[in-house]
C-alpha cells in the first residue's frame, strides 16, 4: 500500500492553504506544514503562544531559544512577524480572525466532531492547550493524522469515543492515504493519494465513503 510519509502528508495539506490566510499549526505533526508552505504565498502562521509570522523550522544551530512555538519547537520570524501576550493570542482565536487550524486527532466523527486532547485511559496525559478555543473559533478546521491506529483501527470513526475537543467542527482530514472532506454527514473522497480506491478505503474505516 502507497502510505504517503510524515513529510509529504505535511506537503499535500499546503498546497491547500491559499494566498492570504492566517493560519494555526497545531501541536505535532501539524507543525511539518510550515517547511512546505509555497514561497510564492502570502501565508500568515500564528501561535496560540503569542506569535504570529513564523517562518520554517530554523537549520540545526541557529535555534533561538527564545523563539518558539506552542509545543516549545524552535521556530523563526519572518520579516514583520510579532510577539503578544498570550491572552491577546486567545482573543484572536476566539474571535474568529483566523482562516484555517491544522490540528492532529486521535479520532474524527463522519460529522465532523474531534477528539484530539484525551484518550481517555486512566493513565493518559490530558493535553487540551488551545485546541478547544481553535476547533470552534477557527473559520475552517483541518486534521493531519494517519488513517489507522497502530493496531489496525480507523481514526476516522461513526461517532467518537473519545472526549470530544469539539462538536462538527472538522471540514476536512488529510491521512496518509487520502484526503476526505465532511459534508453534511458524508465523508467525500477528495484526493486518493494512495490509489487504495473507495472500495479500500470504506472496508478499511468501516464507513462508507463517496465519490466528491
């Protein structure tokens, strides 16, 4: 099976941000997405840390400790990038004034609901940070996770059961073999990237899956 890697899975979702978005990268493997933003493009990355015009990951070396993201990355600056309070960050979160969020999930429901900051095991972590405020603040809400679970199991699920971080906020998921956008309770397969096939790709989830 063609599984697209990490990297080209943070590839596909940039080629999808267009000119003039203010975009947040979530914790993880969103992150990847700000190394392939196309330079040609106006793009705006914002921190819920307070931090907005980052760059690309910096070259081995020129790490400014100071300078980092939300999961503590070094990141850079780009010209006419800025610093804030964390609380102003917040504020630009919740009051819808950014375009996209690309965040990770451990599941996502057929409509669109997110489970990305608990597992609900009694010895997980929780680690909510700002996914919340991004999930329903945001004006679109992008996943980045792999399809399956280690074990074989679809992350894209009928109904989560998982805590949720928000109710039908997810528009649309890329995975590691195929990019869906969520419709009105249908899951859309909007890009194959693996040549797996709709047939595949429904046994493979358990849901079924349409043409988009």
């Amino acid at each position: 099976m063609n599984r697209l890697n990490r990297d080209q899975m943070a590839a596909r979702v940039a080629q999808d941000i267009p000119e003039g978005s203010v975009v947040n990268l979530g914790i993880g493997l969103p992150t990847k997405v700000a190394n392939y933003l196309p330079a040609d493009r106006e793009i705006m990355l914002h921190s819920e840390n307070g931090v907005i015009g980052m760059g690309p990951a910096p070259e081995a070396g020129a790490e400014d400790p100071d300078l980092i993201n939300a999961g503590k990355q070094p990141v850079t600056l780009l010209d006419g990038g800025a610093y804030f309070h964390h609380a102003d960050s917040f504020g630009m979160m919740r009051g819808g004034h950014l375009d996209i969020c690309v965040l990770g999930a451990f599941q996502v429901s057929r409509n669109g609901d997110l489970a990305n900051w608990h597992t609900g095991d009694a010895d997980a972590i929780p680690a909510v940070g700002g996914a919340m405020d991004l999930a329903i603040g945001a004006k679109s809400v992008y996943v980045l996770m792999e399809l399956l679970t280690r074990d074989g199991q679809s992350k894209l699920v009928e109904q989560c059961s998982y805590p949720l971080t928000g109710v039908g906020c997810v528009s649309r998921i890329y995975t590691d073999l195929a990019v869906f956008d969520l419709k009105d309770g249908k899951i859309l397969l909007a890009d194959d990237v693996s040549g797996v096939g709709i047939a595949e790709l429904t046994r493979l989830t358990g849901i079924d899956i349409v043409a988009a």
